[in-house]
C-alpha cells in the first residue's frame, strides 16, 4: 500500500476541511474555503504521525522537490471533484491578476514556537487552487 492509503490521507484532508466553518457570513456558504497550502499544513499540525511518514514536504517556493504535499493534496482533490459527483467538497481557481505574492505561516508541529514563512510562488504555472466543504 502507498502512504497516501496507510494514513487514509484523503479522509483526513476531508475531516480538515470539515473542521473549517464560517461564521461571520453563512451567507457565503457554512465553511470557508482554503488553499492546499493550508490544507497542508493543517493536516502537518493535526495528523503529526502521517506528516511525519509523509514523502513530500509541506510545500512553498525554492523549497528544492519537484512534488510537495499541497500539490498532492490539490491534485488528489481536484481529481476526486472531476471523477466523483458525490465529492463533498467544492474548489475554485484563484486569479493571479493583480496579485503579488502569497504567503504562510508554517509551524513546525514539534517545535509549535518556531514558524517559518512558505511561499507559494505567483510566476509559476502552477493554479491557486482552493476548496471546501460542501454545505
């Protein structure tokens, strides 16, 4: 079995996602969309034994891999939301018009003092995605 599988890695990104709700404007939608850069890093502070076996690193420019965890968690969802109606979770692209740059604080789960900055690089051709739960 892979990683992903052994640590039911996509029921986890779901339960993330569940987690997040909005309350300042339900209006909006019950849950607040987020990037698969905080969808990572969630999952790294609150699945600390499966980040820890995880292959890929959390993500974020210059960080010298090919692959990083957020882009497996965009690819995993973004798949899952094109090949599964029932997906409960809905995504969107983020523009890049206008926008400079994109960053996030990254704690490491171990040391929770000690953050450092990731940033996702807008020059890329890489999408902004984003996603949430479905009211």
């Amino acid at each position: 079995m892979s990683w992903w599988e052994d640590y039911q890695v996509g029921e986890k990104i779901i339960e993330v996602l569940k987690q997040h709700k909005n309350p300042l404007q339900p209006h909006l939608g019950k849950y607040i969309m987020l990037s698969a850069y905080q969808i990572a890093i969630l999952f790294k502070i609150q699945y600390k034994e499966a980040f820890f076996a995880c292959p890929y690193k959390t993500g974020g420019r210059n960080i010298g891999e090919e692959t990083s965890l957020a882009q497996q968690i965009a690819l995993w969802l973004s798949r899952r939301i094109k090949d599964d109606v029932n997906m409960p979770v809905d995504g969107l692209v983020l523009s890049k018009d206008f926008l400079v740059s994109m960053n996030f604080e990254n704690p490491d789960p171990l040391k929770p003092n000690e953050k450092e900055i990731i940033e996702s690089s807008m020059s890329s051709d890489y999408a902004h995605t984003f996603y949430r739960y479905k009211d």
